[in-house]
C-alpha cells in the first residue's frame, strides 16, 4: 500500500519578515529541510491594534507586506510567492479567522446585524469594560449603580473568563464577534464564500482556521463543500487549542480535514493526552507541534537546549499524522512571536541549526504509513516512570511502531524488557529503525541497556514483510 503523505508544514511568520519580496529567502532551506507545506498567518489589513487576528478588510492586503499601495489591493507579490512555491513542489496555506472582525471594520456599519450585541458593563472611573451580558439577562442599577459604572447595549467583544475565578475576565476590546445565529447568516456566508473564491485565484492551496470552534459546525459544513466543490484537493485544518470537550464533539460534525492536537503540553504521563488522541482521531487526524506563535518558544524553557529542540520536533511528527512548526524553530530562537508587536527587528541570530535533523525526521515520517495516519495510540506501564512506552499503529493495524522514551532530561534510566514481543505482538519480524534510514533485524528480543537523558529507541513491525 502507498503510503499517504500528510502536512509537514513550516509556519512564515509574516510579522518577522517584512514584505513579501522578503520571504523568497527561505525558501530554499524550507525545502531542503523537507517540508511539504508553508503556512503563513493573516496577511489581510488590520485593524487599530495592528494585531493580525484583528482583520479590517479581508481584500486588502497588510501594507508590512505589500510591495506599494497597488500590491494591496492586487495582492500580486503573494500570488507570485504561491508560483514560486507550488513550482517547487510545496503547497500554500493561509489562516483565516472567521469568528471575528476588528472592532473598527467597516463591515460592522454596512453590515450591523452580522455582529454580536451584549449588555456591556463599563467602569467609569477607568473606562474598561468589565462585564458582558446576553439581552435577556440585562443587568441592574442597582447591581451597578450609575454612579460607578455605564450599562450600554451594544456589540460584543470576545471574552475570556477565568475558570478559578469568574471575576477576572479577559476582553479582547480591539476584535468584535460575529453572529452566526443571525437572521441575515445567509449574507455572511455569502460574503466568505466571496473571499475563499479570491484566495482560489490567487492559488491558495489549503486553510488553517483560527479558534474553529467558535464558529457553529454548520456553517463550517457549507463552507467547506463550496471550497472543495471548486478544489477537491484544498485541505482545512481547525485550530483547536482552547476548546472544551463539548467544544470538540460540536467541531468533529463539520468534516475538517485536520485539527490541531494538544500533545506540546503532555507530559509523556498522565492519561489525558491519549484519550483526547484516540476520541478524536475517529473524527479526523491531527497535527502536533513542538511551539507555534502562541506559545513560549522551546528553546527559551530550555535555556538552548539542542538536544530537546530536537527531540520535541521528532516527537510532534511522530505523534500525529501532520506536524508544524514555526519559523526559528531550526536555530533555537528565544523571543515569543507575538502577533502584534514582532517586526524584522526582531529576527534572532541563530544558536544552532537542526536543519538537517529536521530533515531526516521529515523524510523518516514519510517512509512509515502509521507516521501519516492517526491510527490508535497505547501508552504501556512501565516500572520506572522516568521510561515511556508508547506504541502507533496504522489505521488497518497492519504496521505498529513501538518508541521507547528517556523522560529524563538529565539522568540516563536503566531499561529492561524481557521480552520485546509483549508490545510488538505480530509473528513477523521485529526492526530497530534509526532516523538516519538504518533497519536492523532484532533476534534477541531481551532488551537490557541504559539509556541517556533524552534517548529513544524506535521498533517497527508489519504484518506483511
């Protein structure tokens, strides 16, 4: 069987680069690092705030990337830049934010009744606002006397409350939240079909969609069959990273190509990352991550660590069927993307390269069928907790591959395996695989060595030799 090969994507961050005509300057060592896929974040003209998920006009391109006044409304230096890369091999994918506009966009004087609106409670002595309301629920005077605080009806900004403390709210004042259960729904979805077919033209190939949850599943269900009634072979991959379980099951119904996986944050222990993994891959598989530009960059938790940049990178790509990163990753930067504040400035000099370990990482998932697909996942027990088990089967459970893991970033374990053919319980042969392409034949199946801080061993075996 032809194995399938899924996203190895490297993450442009725009914001660190400049203008488009900056980008063509990487592009060699994506390539050569084996990468399938780039993926670069909102281009489109934002907002006051200038954050990139702030989007003003979703036809205009971003003037930090366009190339004059002319590129912004022709968005011709990024149609350029999708030949060059389709040319060699790659595939596009932009992010899209469908779930909010810009509080200043336009759309929301031409188009009012696409917006939420809310009862918002306003401090006066500050001016923030600290609370929101839904209409039925309008709060009182004498619950917020006059005095101290402003009740107004009025669009809704999204908002984010703190779990251990319903007080401490986090608004986001600068983003204004669209409404799906509008009556005029019918013109919103008629306005992002108009948009998907601008980024047909321009040769979009795939869509990372921003917070996908927060969009209803039926309306991501219509606009997915318009994209792949026109291009069968578009790809959406739902960015999924805050979602309650129910926010997850509600999402599995919208027929998403990909989601996003939470593995980064596992701790290669406790029991949660396996049963999200093996509910939700049913739905559709996932791409792992070792950071992306909302998180804390690796090297930075690890004080430049090499030997753990690398293995969190092997460790993403072998845990779900795609695997991303952002750009840096290779050189170990430290300073967290931020999707406002990040300029050129702000490009770091390398510590180290991993380009080439990326490399035969990259091309060592694309010779294993099970390292493409998210097939069911088994965490063994083992008596030293400072050891992972944790074996990948393919899809039809014809191939599995058994990692065995030091968790121990500083002190090398003791392993001990009777009997190697407890986790590999096929009748064919057992290979030890190497990321550089050696296969070795095991015969003795006790295994009895030591492993270094951060040391792993791979096995695979197949049912068909």
């Amino acid at each position: 069987m032809k194995n399938k090969t899924s996203p190895r994507i490297y993450n442009l961050f725009p914001r660190l680069l400049g203008s488009i005509d900056n980008w063509d300057l990487h592009l060699k060592r994506i390539i050569k690092m084996g990468f399938n896929w780039i993926f670069v974040n909102p281009v489109n003209y934002t907002g006051f705030s200038g954050s990139l998920y702030s989007i003003k006009n979703y036809f205009r391109l971003n003037p930090m990337f366009a190339l004059n006044k002319k590129d912004e409304i022709s968005w011709g230096s990024l149609k350029t830049f999708i030949t060059k890369i389709h040319a060699n091999g790659l595939k596009f994918m932009i992010d899209i934010v469908f779930n909010h506009t810009a509080i200043d966009s336009p759309l929301i004087s031409e188009h009012p009744s696409w917006f939420k609106k809310k009862w918002v409670i306003i401090e006066k002595s500050s001016g923030n606002k600290i609370k929101f309301f839904e209409r039925a629920e309008k709060p009182s005077k004498k619950e917020y006397p006059t005095e101290e605080y402003e009740i107004k009806w009025q669009i809704a900004n999204p908002y984010a409350i703190n779990p251990e403390n319903a007080n401490d709210i986090q608004i986001w004042g600068d983003l204004a939240e669209i409404d799906y259960d509008s009556p005029d729904v019918d013109s919103i979805l008629a306005y992002w079909k108009k948009l998907f077919d601008f980024y047909d033209l321009l040769g979009i190939d795939g869509f990372r969609v921003d917070a996908a949850y927060q969009v209803p599943s039926t309306i991501w269900k219509n606009l997915l069959s318009y994209v792949k009634n026109k291009n069968s072979n578009a790809i959406f991959y739902a960015e999924t990273l805050g979602a309650t379980l129910e926010q997850y099951d509600e999402l599995s119904e919208a027929d998403f190509d990909y989601i996003a996986c939470s593995s980064k944050w596992w701790d290669y222990t406790a029991p949660w990352c396996l049963e999200q993994y093996n509910k939700y891959r049913k739905f559709a598989p996932s791409i792992s991550f070792p950071e992306n530009h909302d998180t804390i960059r690796v090297a930075f938790d690890t004080d430049g660590r090499e030997d753990i940049q690398e293995f969190k990178y092997f460790f993403a790509s072998f845990f779900s069927a795609g695997v991303e990163m952002p750009i840096g990753y290779e050189f170990g930067f430290k300073t967290r993307i931020n999707v406002v504040n990040s300029t050129p400035e702000d490009y770091e000099e390398p510590r180290f390269d991993i380009s080439d370990f990326i490399l035969s990482v990259n091309k060592f998932k694309q010779r294993y069928r099970c390292l493409n697909e998210d097939g069911e996942m088994i965490q063994y027990e083992y008596p030293d907790s400072g050891i992972l088990l944790l074996k990948k089967c393919s899809i039809d459970k014809n191939q599995q591959i058994l990692l065995i893991y030091n968790k121990d970033w500083r002190n090398s374990h003791h392993l001990e395996i009777p009997d190697l053919e407890k986790y590999l319980e096929f009748t064919t042969s057992i290979f030890q695989i190497e990321l550089n392409g050696k296969i070795k034949e095991i015969k003795d199946f006790h295994l009895n060595r030591d492993l270094n801080p951060i040391q792993f061993l791979i096995y695979i075996q197949s049912k068909e030799e």
